[in-house]
C-alpha cells in the first residue's frame, strides 16, 4: 500500500508538471502572437506614413507644374501685350 501511494504521488506530481509545461507553451505562444500583432500594426503605421509621403510629394510635384504653367500664361500674357502695343505702334 505505501509503494503504491508513492506512486500515486509521484504521478500526480508528473501530470501537474506536465499541466504546468503545457501552460507555460500556451503562453508563450501567446506572446509570440501577440508580438506578431505589434509587427504587424507597427509595419501597417510603417505603410500609411510612407503612402502619405508619396501624397505629399505629388501634391508638391503638382503645385511645381501649377506655377511653372502659370509662369507661362504670364510670359503669354506680356507677349501679347507686347505684340498689340507693337501694332498699334506700325498702326500709327
């Protein structure tokens, strides 16, 4: 009878191990998806930075071209005016 309560003991100790060791695998792999999550939130706030830098750009890019274009109807604008001043000046 004593051998076999050692035994007992010894079994019961065995599965509690063997509970502990299965918990202390479920939460590690919780860790581990929980790590995975933050990777991937830190990689998606990554992507939306990057996507709005490349907006900004093209707004920049687009305002450049504005400008130059109406640097341009300027320089259309004085030729013109030049060219009727020129006409009425042969005209007279």
């Amino acid at each position: 009878p004593h051998i076999s309560y050692a035994v007992f003991c010894l079994k019961k100790k065995k599965k509690k191990i063997i509970i502990i060791k299965i918990k202390i695998i479920i939460i590690i792999k919780k860790i581990k998806i929980i790590i995975i999550i933050i990777i991937i939130k830190k990689i998606i706030i990554i992507i939306k930075i990057k996507i709005i830098i490349i907006k900004i750009k093209i707004i920049i890019i687009i305002i450049i071209i504005i400008i130059k274009i109406i640097k341009i109807i300027k320089i259309i604008i004085i030729i013109k005016i030049i060219i009727i001043i020129i006409i009425k000046i042969i005209i007279i």
